[in-house]
C-alpha cells in the first residue's frame, strides 16, 4: 500500500518490472561553491528519484558533484535552491542528527569511528542506553550490538576496541551503527574502497539482505562491474548535472563509461604482453627480510626480479606488507635485517629516497594527498619538483625559471589535466587530475623503473583508463614496472607476472592469461596455498 503522497513508479528486479513505493525525490537541487576566479557549480539542478528496497547507484567522473548530492541529503551541506521529497513530503535537513531523525543514514569513505571506543560504544554513540538516567549502560549497549548485528548477519565483537579491528569489521559497524539509529536509507560512498573481493562480496550480499527488509540503498562507486552486479537501477551524473537513470537491464560496462566522460572509454578486459625472459634485470630481490615496522609488520624472504618491458603485479589484501615493499624498493625506509636488493646489479639495499630518485626510480602513489603532493602548493611547484636539480631545467644549483614553465605547460597538455592555469593550488583539482599532476612528475623523471602503488585509488573511469594507457605506453618503451594495488581487476588486466602476498611473504606466482587466475588469486590472497584447503 502506498503512503500519503507517495507516487507509484516502475523499475526492473529481477527480470520483470514491478509497481513499487517512490520513497525520496530531489527536484532540481543546486550548489554553488564560491570561488575567486569562477564559482563552482557543483549541482546544477539535479533531479533524482528513489524507490523502496532498491539498491541505486550513482556514477559520474571525480568533481561531477556526486558527493555533493550526498552530502546534501544527509544534512551537511545546504541547497542553495531545490527540494527535498521524503515519503510524499517536503523535508529540510539543517544538520545529520535531522538526517538520522528522519530515517537517512551515511557510512563514509572514511569511517566517523572513534578509535579507542569499543564496538558497542561506537554502535550507541550519542543515543547511550542510561542506569538510573544517569550513568552509560554498557551491558545493554553489549547487548544491543550483539542483537542487531544477529539480526542483520553482522559478525561483529561488542566489546572490541575500533583500532584493534580490520577495516572489513569497521565498515559493518558503521553500517549497524545507522541501521540501530533506524535508517531506511542507507547512503554508501565508495563503499569497497577498503574491501578485498571476499569482503566486497559479502557486502553485496548485505545489500542483498537489506534490500530484502525493505532498506533502500544509494551507493556511490566508480568501480563499473559493481554496478553491473548488484544495482537495480544506476544515475550517471557529469558537470553537476544528471545525464541519465536506467536500469542495469539496459546498460553495459562500456555504456556507463561512455555516459560518464561523454565518449567512448576502451575497457579491455585483459592487456596482452609480449614479455622477452632474457631482458635485462632491473631490480631485483635477494631473500630480503627485514624488521618490523612500527605497525609489526615486515617482509620475510622476499625474492623477485623485474625485468625490462614488464609488469609484475603484487595482489594481496591490504596490510600484508604491501606498503613495506614500496617503501624498501622506494628508498622511503630502510628496514632490511638481511638479503639485498638490487637496481641494474648495483646494490641499494642501504640507498635512500634521495638515492633511489637520482638512479631514476619513479613512484606513482596512491596515498595522493599524504605521499604525492605539497596541498599548500601550485600545480607548477608539484609538476617540477625534483626537475627544479636536474638538466636541462637547471644548472648546478641554479634553476631556469623559463624552461621549467615551458616544462609544467607541457605536462600540463600532454596528461590532459584540467586546470585554469598552473598557477592555482593543486587542492583545486579533482582527485583524478591531482592523479595526473603525480603521474606527470614521476614519469618525467623515471629511468627504467616505475612503481606504481595504488596508481588508481578512487579516481573515475577516465581518469583511470588514461593512467592505465600510459603505464602501458612506458612498458612498451622498455620500462620495468612494479604494480601494487588491491584492485584485483587492475592487477589482472595489466600485469605480465603476478605474485601474491601474505602476512610479508610471496605465497604464490600466477599467470594472469591463466583460465582460473581469479580463482587461484583469491585463495592465495586468504593464506591458502594449496586448493585442498579451501575444500
């Protein structure tokens, strides 16, 4: 039965179009941004409708406004003009406690946990169950944890301190955390970010479940094949503004792509190499142990070689040394206790950053913000850092300011980042293009060997098919390449060679051209080297 006001509307579920609840409407919701230069119109006039029980996602390319939108229904930003439409009346969200009040929950990129709470202290945060009215009651908030998570299929430990959990058991928190507060829509922003592909599965089979109970579910991604599997209907947004809503019956991979960016995106499935075994050996690792770091981690017996013209792939859930092993071959930190590592047969196993950057060896991080660039700076002071020593754009100690421009003004035009000029800060990009301003530097500098270490982190999908090309590009021209990422489709479809790691080690080498390399990843990925195992 319909509420008061609500309107019926049609959507396609599971292979027959049914009448179902209009649950939310925007109507020509707007943001403008003020700026200096130019404001920034961040919606522009976005219309958006949801139906009870659906799992709607929503796409468009970094800076397209998507968690603008978001932030604006959960409360924490304010429409300069538009509606909001909740069950058939107009609703106005001063803040996220009205939000919350109202039924609207939000589970972040980056998670509103308090660290040194527990689980159940977290889940209850601001709505303590009280003794007397007066003290916090923590055997009922243990005992409200343990229920809604029952309930909802949650494995999660009430009485586990947050920064003593994984992010997987973190998210399911946040999660429980909104649906206790009484969320019937549950808003999610990049939610497998964070997530290896068992863990990406399970969500979806929570989106499943609570779509099941009636729970509607908005998710933000730029990860296409997600939205292909587990949405009902998807809205592609570009330039603030919405392009289209459809249902996932009528739409493709490779369609959304093009919707997004406004042209056709090639999305290969598989990049075939063509890889000569007697190349020469760019770096290699000699049986590299090393301390633990200042998370206890640490790599034991670590051995591989990268040659010219290759890709060689680490896969691995996150925090399985993954970060350590970027760190040694970047000159970042030095942990080695034993074993050598070596570049063109030269040891530098005790070589520094500064070392490691002179011999050539590019880093493309994915940790932008904290490892890639100087925020408080121009976009011309990143693209020419490090350049700003080396000929011909300086000599000796002195810089030449003319052939440094003409150098950022070609970086500029030849990675297509878009900016007003090379002057503005580069906080004023989007994280896709701050990803170009790294790639840009690093590959300018770089030798023989890149390493590119989450190269694509929450960056749209043009942004990311344009990284994806030109690590491919530089392979061609003879650079060894070393990838780090826990996106296991990246891995697959640009490595040569892939090892994957745990708890520190290489626990096995996979071909990627390989019938059951998904597969065969997975459980490596788990700790389980041999199939029978996982029986």
């Amino acid at each position: 039965m319909l509420r008061r006001g609500a309107a019926p509307a049609q959507f396609f579920k599971g292979g027959e179009y049914t009448m179902t609840e209009t649950i939310l409407q925007l109507r020509n919701i707007t943001k403008v941004f003020p700026h200096p230069e130019t404001p920034v119109r961040a919606n522009d006039g976005v219309s958006l409708e949801l139906v009870k029980g659906e799992v709607h996602a929503i796409v468009g390319e970094n800076g397209t406004g998507k968690s603008t939108l978001m932030n604006i229904l959960y409360g924490l930003l304010q429409p300069d003009s538009g509606e909001i439409i909740l069950k058939g009346t107009k609703v106005s969200f001063k803040n996220p406690r009205d939000a919350i009040h109202n039924g609207i929950g939000m589970v972040h990129q980056h998670f509103m946990l308090v660290p040194s709470f527990t689980v159940a202290e977290n889940l209850v945060f601001g709505f303590e169950p009280r003794k007397h009215n007066v003290f916090v009651d923590k055997a009922e908030a243990r005992q409200i944890a343990s229920d809604i998570s029952a309930k909802y299929g949650f494995k999660v430990d009430p009485d586990r301190k947050i920064q003593d959990c994984p992010l997987s058991m973190q998210q399911r928190v946040e999660i429980l955390k909104i649906l206790f507060h009484g969320a019937e829509i549950l808003i999610f922003d990049e939610p497998t970010a964070v997530l290896t592909p068992v863990e990406t599965d399970e969500l979806f089979k929570a989106f499943q479940a609570l779509r099941d109970d009636g729970k509607t579910i908005l998710f933000i991604t730029h990860k296409l094949r997600e939205v292909m599997s587990v949405a009902d209907r998807v809205t592609v947004m570009r330039r603030g503004k919405v392009i289209t809503t459809m249902d996932i019956s009528e739409t493709s991979v490779e369609d959304l792509a093009e919707k997004m960016v406004g042209q056709r995106i090639n999305i290969a499935d598989r990049i075939m190499h063509n890889t000569n075994e007697d190349s020469e050996i760019i770096l290699e690792f000699d049986g590299v142990n090393t301390r633990p770091s200042s998370q206890g981690k640490s790599l034991k017996d670590f051995s591989f070689k990268v040659r010219k013209g290759e890709i060689v792939g680490f896969a691995g859930v996150g925090g399985n040394g993954q970060e350590l092993l970027v760190e040694e071959i970047s000159g970042l930190y030095k942990h080695v206790n034993s074993g050598r590592i070596l570049y063109k047969g030269k040891d530098v196993t005790d070589a520094d950053a500064a070392d490691m950057r002179e011999v050539g060896i590019a880093h493309i991080t994915g940790e932008r913000y904290i490892r890639g660039i100087s925020s408080d700076s121009t976009i011309y002071d990143n693209l020419i850092m490090g350049a700003h020593r080396r000929a011909p754009w300086a000599r000796g100690i002195f810089m030449k300011p003319r052939a440094l421009r003409k150098l950022a003004k070609e970086l500029i035009e030849r990675f297509s980042i878009k900016a007003a000029s090379e002057n503005v800060n580069i906080m004023n990009l989007s994280g896709g293009n701050i990803q170009k301003c790294i790639l840009a530097r690093e590959l300018n500098l770089a030798n023989e060997l890149i390493v590119a270490e989450e190269p694509t982190r929450g960056v749209d999908v043009g942004s990311q098919s344009f990284i994806h090309k030109t690590i491919i590009e530089k392979c061609a021209e003879g650079y060894g390449v070393v990838l780090v990422s826990t996106d296991l489709d990246e891995v697959l479809s640009l490595s040569t060679r892939i090892y994957v790691m745990f708890e520190g080690k290489i626990v096995g080498e996979v071909d990627p051209e390989s019938e059951d390399a998904r597969n065969r990843i997975g459980l490596l990925m788990a700790g389980i080297t041999d199939e029978k195992e996982a029986m």
